[in-house]
C-alpha cells in the first residue's frame, strides 16, 4: 500500500507580507488505497438535520478546534486541496501512544527528496463538540517541516483533508464562519447558488474558470479549489510549452514564492485583468505565477494552477463529493472589492513567545523597505508608535497593505543595536 497525491503545504517565505499568509501546494505521490479502506464511523454530538463546525478564519487559513482521542486539544486548518489528514507534530501521537502501520517514503516539492510518514490507525478525532469521528487513520510526519505558527502567527497542529469531507455536502459559510456538513440525500442548492464547472479527482475539485491575465480575452484554466492555501489565486507557467498559461501581465514583482519540503519555489507576483466565477467577474485579482516545465503537469494531475481563500471567501462555497458538484453564491458586494497586495516590500514571520515576535523574512529588491535600509533578519519592535507585542501578525500585514502614500514608521532590532526608519507605502504590482 502506498500514497498517493498527498497534498504537500510549503513553508512560505515571501515576497512581501502578504505572501507571509501564503500557502503555496505541491503535490507529494504517494499510492491510492487506504484513505478508501478506512472506517467510517461518524457519531453527531448535537440535534438537528446539519452539523455545523465553527472555525477561525486566521490570515486567510480556515482553522477549526480539533479534540485527539477525547484528550489532547489542537488546532487544524481545513484543507479542501489535501487528500489525506496529517497530523504534523509527531510528539503528540507519541505520547499518546497511537499506533503506527506502515512507514513512507514521500517526496517533496523537487520531487527528488524523500521524507518520511507514517500511517496511524485507531484515531478518535472530535471536532468543535459537534461531531466525533472513531477508529480513523490519518498520516503523521516525522518532522513538523511546515512551522504555520511562523506563517499565520497562531499555532496550528495538523490539517484535516477531503478524506475526512467526502462523505458530505460541505457548505463553507466564510462571513458567519460556519462549516455545515449536509448529509446528502437532503441536500438542496439554494436558488442563488450557481454550479461552477468541476471535475473531481480523488475527492478533490478542480474547478474549470476562464480567466484573462495580461490578454483581452479569457481561456479556461484548470485550478484546485483549495481551502488551504491562504492566497488569491496562483498560477502555474511553462517555458517549455506554448500554452496560454504563459500570458504574464506587463508588471510583476519576482519573487522566491517558498521552500517547500525538499526544494524551493520561486516566480513572480503581479495582477490577472479578470476571473470569471459564479456569473461574476472579478478584476485586478493578485496572482502568483509558478514556473514549471510540462513534465509536472500530470504529477499535478495535469491542474494549471490553485484558487485560494483570498477568493474563496468572497463566496458561499458547496462541495458536493457525492455528486461531484461545486456551488459558489457571491457574498453581496463584497466579491467585487479591490483585492489588496502588500506596498511595503516586507515580509514579516512571527515567532518567541506567544508568537508576537517578528522577523523580516524576505525584501523585495527596490522595495520602500528595501529602500529604507530594513534587511532580511531584522526584528520589528514597533510600528507607527505601537509596540508590536500588542499586534497579531495578521494586523501588522493589513497595515502593511495600506494606502499608496501612507508613511509608515518602524523600530526595528539588528546585532543589538535599535534603529527607526520610515518610508511611505506605494503599489509594487
């Protein structure tokens, strides 16, 4: 028995602050087989036709409250792009003496490293007091390679996968913060739901968009629908293909997007004129360009890129695994909103103690921050007069997003010593 297709989540390092929230996803083989083979024994805590799990939307990441076998609470984010659950701190399995059936060999992000898993069976999993889950399997990493606590600045433990929602219609309701498992005999779209073309491939829906990136006109793309990638919209590229992915718009910002299990990723930012989605047509949208070669399309199973949350949360979203269907309802006004990118050139990761310690991880070259003199490893003490200890990480990024002309004041720490310098924020893309 072996795995295949297990999502692999990268350890961002960014751009600019805004990809600190970034999630980019690649592809691990591992063999099909026993997420199908697995027990389904699903016990409802709560009344009612409908369960419903109320989450945290953190920097972008659907995290949800997670109870391991009625003992250990922890944290996973919700990840519609993954197959399988992973825990990924293996210390807690240990101590709670899980046992342990097979041991794996994955390969990471250059496809070419190995890494090592291992399938845990006998896992009770209780999720927001409404819903237990007895007898699962899940994998469980040998190293936690991912650090989120670094990227969403809030600690998470492990990631539950469409192994785990396949079984349900799952409606993800982003503005009241619900995620509402309908058992699907039942189950109804609402009259202003509207089917969005997608295909499913190992309980994983690809959604079919036409999207015009620096082209007058739109060309249909294949895009994971993927709740756990905190981005907009992310794009793969071929040089050595003449295929429309490659359309790039005029002004982009390179970038190293991310360092992955086993290797990096690295591309460019910059703005798609316009996603077609739901009968909706959403403009300027931020997108992330990924360079591969065309040997990588059927290893991706041959998607050409990822929707993320950035966009997802504009919409009422509903998964159908039964009937591989997928539904979005755009959410008032809100879809048709600017979509915000960061205008500082800094990324920012946090770390110490409860997490409200932050380190520059990357600056782009050219950059207000760059300009400024602010280096990668300097650690932010305060901004614009607030010390950074009372700031989430999420806040410090929106700021860093601001106005095109908002000056910004940052104290900072190198080598002991302390500096303030200030620039004012413009749009890099």
């Amino acid at each position: 028995m072996s795995l295949k297709d297990f999502h692999q989540l990268s350890l961002p390092s960014a751009l600019t602050a805004r990809l600190s929230v970034l999630v980019i996803l690649a592809a691990l083989t591992l063999v099909p087989g026993w997420v199908k083979g697995q027990r389904l024994d699903l016990k409802r805590l709560g009344k009612g036709k409908t369960i419903q799990l109320p989450f945290e939307l953190v920097n972008d990441f659907i995290v949800i409250n997670v109870l391991l076998d009625n003992v250990m609470p922890l944290r996973f984010i919700v990840d519609t792009g993954a197959e399988n659950t992973v825990l990924l701190e293996k210390e807690i399995s240990d101590l709670l003496q899980v046992n342990y059936q097979r041991t794996f060999n994955i390969r990471g992000a250059d496809v070419n490293a190995e890494l090592t898993a291992y399938l845990a069976t006998g896992v009770d999993l209780r999720l927001a007091d409404a819903l237990l889950a007895r007898n699962r399997s899940m994998l469980v990493l040998e190293e936690n390679y991912f650090n989120f606590q670094r990227i969403i600045g809030s600690n998470i433990q492990g990631i539950l996968g469409a192994d785990f929602l396949m079984r349900f219609v799952v409606e993800i309701d982003y503005r009241k913060g619900y995620i509402t498992l309908h058992e699907p005999r039942s189950y109804k779209p609402g009259p202003r739901h509207v089917e969005v073309p997608a295909g499913f491939i190992r309980n994983r829906a690809y959604l079919n968009l036409p999207i015009a990136v620096s082209a007058n006109e739109v060309s249909p793309r294949k895009l994971l629908l993927d709740s756990g990638a905190g981005l907009t919209l992310l794009i793969h590229t071929f040089g050595d293909s003449t295929s429309t992915a490659t359309d790039l718009p005029a002004l982009t910002v390179p970038t190293y997007i991310g360092n992955g299990l086993g290797g990096s990723l690295e591309g460019s930012v910059g703005r798609s004129r316009a996603v077609r989605l739901a009968g909706r047509e959403l403009n300027g949208v931020v997108t992330y360009f990924q360079p591969l070669d065309t040997a990588g399309m059927a290893f991706l199973n041959d998607r050409e890129g990822i929707v993320g949350n950035r966009i997802l949360k504009r919409f009422n979203v509903v998964i159908d695994y039964i009937r591989n269907k997928v539904y979005f309802k755009p959410e008032g006004g809100y879809w048709k909103r600017r979509f915000r990118f960061d205008r500082s050139g800094m990324s920012i990761i946090a770390g110490g103690q409860n997490l409200r310690t932050y380190n520059v991880a990357n600056i782009v070259p050219g950059s207000p921050a760059d300009e400024a003199g602010i280096r990668v490893g300097d650690r932010i003490v305060a901004m614009n007069g607030t010390s950074v200890s009372f700031i989430g990480l999420g806040t410090l990024i929106r700021k860093l997003e601001g106005k095109v002309g908002k000056k910004i004041k940052i104290r900072y720490e190198r080598d002991g010593k302390y500096n303030i310098v200030e620039f004012r924020l413009r749009s890099l893309i």
